[in-house]
C-alpha cells in the first residue's frame, strides 16, 4: 500500500513540475503562428468577403 501511495505522490509532483516550467517558459507559444498577411481563407475566419473590391 506505501509503495503504491509513494508512486502516485511521485507522479503528481513530477506532472506539477512539468506543467509550472511550462507555464513559466510558455514553451508551447513557439510553435504558434500567425499569419502575416490577410489572405482570402484567413478574410472569412474573420468574416470579410474576399469577392468585394476594396475601394480605396
């Protein structure tokens, strides 16, 4: 029963560690892109209609 208790502690600390490093360096937001231009898939995301001409 003490083996199996320490185990669970152990992993519990461990996954508390991880995920505080990982808030702490935000490592997952590498990763992440955002287009640079505003192109005709990324105009309807945001719920422009690329087929109007845009009058300067």
């Amino acid at each position: 029963m003490s083996q199996g208790l320490t185990i669970i502690v152990s992993i519990v600390v461990v996954l508390t560690f991880v995920l505080a490093i990982g808030r702490k360096f935000k490592i997952s937001s590498r990763y992440e892109r955002k287009p640079r231009t505003l192109n005709s898939w990324s105009a309807l995301d945001k719920g422009i209609d690329p087929t109007e001409e845009i009058q300067s």
